[in-house]
C-alpha cells in the first residue's frame, strides 16, 4: 500500500484529491458560464435547462457500457484521458460559439460531447479508491473526495461569476480549459496497488456482453442493499439536480441578483457540503445504520433550508439557507459510494457504479425537465416548494431503509446466539 498521509489517506490518494481539486474548479466555473451564457441569451429556463440536460444523456445512454470499460482498462489512463478531453471540448466553446454568431446547435454537441467525457471520469475515479485506501478508509476518502466538490462550488461560481462580469463568459471558458489540462497532470504519479485490468480470456464482445449483464444482475438483484441504494439514489437526484441547475434563475428571478451575485450565492452550497464532507470523515467506522441515521437527519435539514428560500429576499438570509442545502445534499454521495465500495467486489466496483450512475442520473434529468417546467409556467416559489418536498421523501424513505436494515440485525443476531 501507498506511503501513508495524516490526512490525505496514501500518497496516492494526496495526488488525487488534488487533481479533483483543479478538476471541480474547473466544473464549477465552466457550468455558471455556461448557464449564464445561454440564460441571458435565449431568456428561457427551459433552454438553461437543456445544458444540465445534454450532460446527463451520456451516462443515461451509455452508462453500463462505460462500466465494462472501467473495469477492463486501467483507470489512471480513463482519468487522465477524461480530464485532457475535457479541457479540449471546454476550450473548443469559446472558439466556435460567440454571441454574433450563436447556434444553440453547436453548443449543445459541444456540451454533450463534455458529458461523454464527465461519464467515463465518474465510475472510474469511484472505483479506484479501493486500489488506494483501506476498507475502513472509504466513506473517508469518498468525503474527502466531495469536499474538493465543495472547493469546486465555492471558488469556480465566483472566479466565473466575476470573470463573465469583466471579461464575458466566452473568456472565461477559454481560459479554464488549462485547468482541466493541470487536473490531467496531478494524475502521472499515481500508481494503484493492485491490477485493475480483467484477464486475458475475458476478450471479445461475447466477453464484454456477458460482462455487462454480469454488473447489472449484480446491481438489481444479488444485493438487495444496491437496489434500495438505487432507488433512494434517483430519488435524490430528482431533487438536487433540478435545485443546482436551475439555481442562477432561481437567484435572479427570486432576489434580482446579478452574475457576481449570484456566484457568490452559489458559493455558499460549496461551503455547506465542505462541512459536511468534513464531518463524514469521522463517520468512516460507523455501521450501516449509523451512516443511514446522518442521511436522514441531513436530508431533511436541505428539505426545510430549500423551502426557506421561499421566506426571505435578503441575500445573507438566503446564503445561510444555501449553505444549511449543501450540508443537507453533503451528506449522501460519500455514504452512498462506501457502501458500493463495500459490497461490491474490486473489479465489479466500476460495472455498479455505473448503473448506480445511469439510474440516478436519468432521474436527475426528470428533475430538471420537471422543474424546468414548473418553473416556467408556474414560478419559482412552486419549483422549489416541490424539490423540498422530495428532499422530505428521501428522508422518509432512507429512514425505512434504515430501520429495515435494523430489523435484519436483529434477526442475524438471534440466529447467532441460538446457534451458540
């Protein structure tokens, strides 16, 4: 195992917690530009909402294909390809889409192409932690791992936020192109400890057909723990994606506010799910039911903190609420990822997630349809009553899980102490 690090984990893992740093930055500047860019625009919501939409096709499409390849192919060259083909698409924005010559058409290739990319990085940066942590070690480094999310969200929105303010979004893009291509070269050193490739015989499309029937058997029905994972998962998405990326019309049509304004706002959810993902790191050890306790508690905190958006037009009132919605969505995707890391087996991690991905990014595409909707004919004020409503369901329904996983303990145990 990789030299160890008191706080980082392994030097492996140092290396790439700093490449997600530069990598979420990256994220968090290009998507408040782009939203921008095409919001003020075309004028439409809806429209906004086909960016976030153009993103999450891939993974929907091509999810559990993208998984074979993550477990077949090593996946430092999947990260480091994905970051390099990123910087390419997001440079390649500002070159052949200005404002004189908008086409919503080229953007949107452009944009589902970036997806592409986003597709493959995901399941296989999730199913590599095992080759750099301990088992014990991986709710830790999945926190440590979103908390470059939540340095993503709180400097990207406001470096882009002030960048389209003096300069406009087309430099912006341009320019952040070089820090996907610096996330690339944070990952040269890292070396995982175990082979990551699937063995020689398994060659061939019969091979990779019965691969991918291989994970999804495995994600619906071996586990039945993966399943309700799943389900609780789109249910998550359904809310928090449709909040994230209709949050700049939200922040304009609610409280007035500008580019640099509404970067700042945005910075506050980063600020929230840096707390959170700090806070998990000393959850690591807790059982399942622990860990299901905190996603309930945190669920329901970003259910009241949404609806709260609708009583103020203060906006420190309003970065307060934010901030209490990034500790609540914190929460979930560092817990959800151990639990994968658990069950599943090393070389089925990369298959699982993506599936685990597919399902809860289709989900999260409804939302954003859903409420891209309901906020064009009916207002802001409604969309977000309805996503604090489902934040409330997910809450409710990871507190089933959590008293179902119980209710098995205690069976398990019984059976133990009669066998003794």
């Amino acid at each position: 195992m990789a030299q160890t690090h008191p706080w980082l984990l392994t030097r492996d893992f140092r290396f790439m917690w700093w490449s997600q740093v530069l990598s979420q930055v990256a994220e968090g500047i290009s998507k408040l530009a782009l939203l921008w860019f095409v919001y003020a625009v075309t004028g439409s919501p809806l429209k906004t909402t086909v960016i976030g939409l153009l993103q999450t096709l891939p993974p929907i499409l091509l999810g559990p294909f993208i998984g074979v390849i993550v477990d077949r192919f090593p996946k430092k060259t999947l990260l480091i390809g994905s970051d390099v083909a990123r910087g390419v698409l997001i440079g390649l924005i500002p070159c052949l889409v200005s404002i004189e010559h908008f086409t919503v058409e080229s953007l949107y290739l452009l944009t589902f192409l970036f997806g592409v990319a986003t597709a493959v990085f995901v399941p296989a940066l999730s199913s590599a932690v095992p080759f750099m942590v301990a088992r014990p070690q991986f709710t830790a480094a999945n926190a440590l791992l979103q908390s470059t999310t939540s340095l993503g969200i709180i400097i990207g929105p406001a470096v882009s936020g002030l960048g389209i303010a003096f300069s406009g979004s087309q430099d912006v893009l341009c320019l952040n192109a070089l820090t996907y291509f610096a996330s690339a070269a944070c990952l040269l050193p890292i070396q995982l400890r175990t082979p990551e490739s699937m063995p020689a015989t398994g060659v061939g499309w019969k091979s990779f057909i019965r691969h991918l029937f291989e994970g999804v058997r495995y994600a619906f029905f071996t586990h039945h723990t993966l399943l309700i994972l799943i389900v609780l998962a789109s249910v998550y998405t359904f809310g928090s994606g449709a909040f994230t990326t209709l949050f700049p019309v939200f922040a304009r049509q609610l409280l007035g506010l500008g580019p640099v304004e509404v970067g700042y706002l945005w910075s506050w959810l980063g600020v929230g799910l840096l707390v959170s993902s700090l806070a998990l790191i000393r959850v690591s050890g807790w059982d399942l039911r622990g860990r299901l306790v905190a996603i309930t508690v945190s669920c329901a905190l970003a259910g009241l903190a949404v609806v709260g958006l609708t009583w103020t037009d203060e906006v420190r009132m309003a970065a307060v609420c934010v901030a209490c919605v990034g500790i609540g969505l914190g929460t979930w995707t560092p817990i959800a990822w151990g639990i994968i890391q658990e069950v599943a087996p090393p070389g089925m991690v990369g298959r699982v997630m993506a599936v685990y991905t597919s399902m809860a990014t289709a989900t999260s595409m409804a939302g954003m349809s859903v409420f891209g909707w309901v906020t064009e004919s009916a207002g802001s004020v409604v969309s977000i009553i309805g996503i604090g409503g489902v934040m409330f369901i997910l809450a409710a329904g990871t507190a089933w899980f959590r008293g179902r996983v119980a209710r098995h303990h205690a069976v398990v145990m019984r059976s133990q102490i009669m066998l003794h």
